[in-house]
C-alpha cells in the first residue's frame, strides 16, 4: 500500500489534466499512488485520466466540497496529497512535504507557488511564518493553505469530521479549520507549486466566492467556534473570534459592491450597513460604503 494517495478531482478538465498527471508521475519521491474523481465532466477528463496508472471514480456531478469528501473517504494513503486538474508539481514537491510531516510530525503541510494566469502574467507568493505560529495562523484572517500545495494526515482528516458538500468555493478553507485545533501545521518557504489562474474565472466567481466565503464564516465555523477554538488562551481566542467577524464584513462589503456592478443599489447598501457593523474598523469597507451613498 503506497503511503501517499495523490487525490485529483476534475470537472471539464481535458484541457489540462494530462499535464497535471505528467507532473505527479514526475514526482522523485515514489511511494504513491493517484486517485482521480471525475465529478461529473461532459469532456473526456476521465478517459485521459485512465492513460496514466491512476485510480478513476466517475460520479454525477457534486461539487468540490463532495468530491474531496469522497477522496479522502476513498483513499488508502497515510498522507493525502491534493493537486487541481490545471496546476503542475515542482518534481521534489512530495520529497520535501513527506520529509517534512515526518522530521515534524506536523498534520499538514504547504508550501509556496506562482500564480500563473492565462494572460500570461505570473505573479509569486512568498510567505513567511513563526515557526511558533498557531496552526489557525496559516489560514486566518485569509486562507494561506493552497489546496495543491497542501499534504495531510489523511486519519486525523477524517477524526475531524473530513470535508462537506455544501462550503462550496471554500470546502479546502472548512477543512483546515477542522483539521487545525490542537494539530501541527507546516510551512515550506519554497515555491514548489504553479497555480493557473483564469482572469476569466476570477471576475466571474467574484460575488459567488464571497458569498461563500461569508457563508463558511458565518454559518460552519462561527457556531463551532468554542468546539474549534476552546482549547486556546482566552486572548488568542479573541483575537481569532474578531478574525473571523472582520473578515466576514469585510466578505459582505464585497458582495455589495458586485451588486452594485449589478445595478442592485438598494442591495448593495444593505449589504455595506451589515458589512460597516461588522468590520467597523476595517477602512475600505467604510469607503466602498460612502461611495455607494454618494453615487
């Protein structure tokens, strides 16, 4: 049994699966295995998934958020290793992670990347953390844990209730903050990731991801906050409590001025009074609503 199971899931991904693939074959470090589920593709995803010595599931179309749930379910790897149909794996990528879960014993660890648009721009991410940072540091107030970056104990995924359905554009977010409490987690200060971005998909899915944004904070983490959080000093406890309140205002502000884009001013202004009461000091969402007044 391989220790790494390497879970892709794909809807309408032909264009891009195939080098994907090549990359995780192209891994130094051997022991593991591909699991593909195609969540319901109208193109020939699977079919070029299944040229590659892979594993592919075929299901009706679900979701992220289902589909990581089934691959974490179906899975047989110690670690779980996530890469999206478009992004592409440095060849050491897995050699570092596993040598650091294990030199660590951390639950997961990430690592840097290019975020490389179809325009052809490429922008790179460096970050930089405490090596005493709290796990919920590495994913507050905003989600550094990209999902093709990220390797997991694949056990104690699923003792934290493992991923659902319904997170929708954040399901990888809801499971780091399960999967955080009272867990290690990791940063390789390396770029061993490229990230392809749409400039398409981005100015589409503004609102949307927002909205689900909003949602995850408000609706899956604020009611389990005490269960999340409640092992941590009371201060810190705080601290990520008025993380989550801001950065959910902050989410409103923005859907509001989609809205506005939309025509929907009476909307929008809903949405910046909510959004001022709950991120009253955040400034942008103070000047978004003031323009929206005055226009």
């Amino acid at each position: 049994m391989a220790r790494v199971t390497v879970c892709l899931s794909v809807f309408n991904g032909a264009d891009f699966i195939a080098r994907a693939l090549d990359s995780v074959f192209a891994q130094t470090y051997r022991d593991f295995d591909v699991l593909v589920l195609d969540d319901g593709s109208s193109d020939n995803s699977s079919e070029i998934a299944r040229t590659f010595d892979c594993r592919v599931i075929t299901i009706p179309n679900a979701g992220r958020g289902a589909a990581l749930r089934q691959m974490v379910d179906e899975a047989t790897g110690e670690f779980i290793a996530l890469i999206d149909h478009d992004d592409i794996w440095l060849p050491d990528k897995l050699e570092k992670q596993i040598r650091k879960l294990d030199e660590t014993g951390a639950s997961l660890v990430h690592a840097d990347c290019w975020f490389e648009y179809n325009t052809g721009r490429v922008v790179e991410r460096n970050l930089s953390f405490d090596p005493q940072a709290n796990s919920f540091d590495h994913i507050m107030p905003t989600n550094n844990v990209i999902a093709s970056s990220a390797v997991f104990r694949r056990d104690e995924m699923i003792e934290a209730g493992n991923f659902v359905p319904d997170t929708l554009r954040c399901c990888d977010w809801y499971g780091w903050f399960i999967l955080a409490p009272n867990h290690k987690f990791v940063h390789i200060p390396e770029k061993l990731v490229r990230y392809a971005v749409l400039e398409s998909s981005l100015a589409n899915a503004g609102y949307r991801f927002f909205e689900a944004q909003h949602y995850l904070l408000i609706e899956k983490i604020l009611p389990r906050f005490h269960e999340l959080f409640g092992t941590l000093p009371h201060n810190q406890a705080v601290r990520y409590k008025k993380m989550i309140i801001e950065r959910s205002g902050i989410a409103l502000s923005s859907m509001a001025k989609g809205l506005e884009g939309k025509g929907d001013k009476k909307g929008a202004r809903l949405l910046h009074r909510k959004a001022i009461g709950m991120a009253p000091t955040v400034l942008r969402v103070w000047t978004r609503a003031l323009r929206s007044l005055v226009s």
